[in-house]
C-alpha cells in the first residue's frame, strides 16, 4: 500500500518541478527582455526627438513659405 501513494506523491513532485522549471525559465526570459528594453530607451527617445524636430523645422518651412504667398497675393503687382 506505500508504494503506490509514493509512486504518486513522486509523479506529482516531478510534475510541481517541472511547472516550477518553466515558470522560472519565463521569468528569466521576461526579466532579460526588460533590461534590453530599457537600455535601448534612451537612444529611441533621443531619435524621436531627432525626427519631431525635424518634422517641425520642415512644417515652420512651409508653413512661412504659405504666409509668404498669401502676402504677395494680398500685395498683388499692381
């Protein structure tokens, strides 16, 4: 009668371990991608505000560009 209740205490022993393995090798997984992530966020964040400036400056310009021709249009060569 021992050894069937130590056949299953072993059977779910080793499926705990095997649940507690996969759950740890998530984890390590997940926490390597973290730290990946948050060194790259810096040199991201500095490259967006690169390409929102830029934006910007290329916006300013046509915007100037349109004020310009609504004063030649409303100057009109007369």
């Amino acid at each position: 009668m021992d050894r069937p209740i130590a056949a299953v205490l072993l059977i779910i022993g080793v499926v705990m371990g095997v649940v507690a393995g996969r759950s740890w090798a998530t984890a390590r997984r997940a926490w390597g991608d973290y730290t990946v992530t948050k060194a790259s966020v810096p040199k991201f964040r500095k490259t967006a505000w690169g390409l929102m400036r830029a934006a910007f400056t290329k916006g300013g310009i046509v915007v100037l560009i349109c004020l310009a021709a609504m004063g030649y249009a409303a100057v009109g060569n007369h």
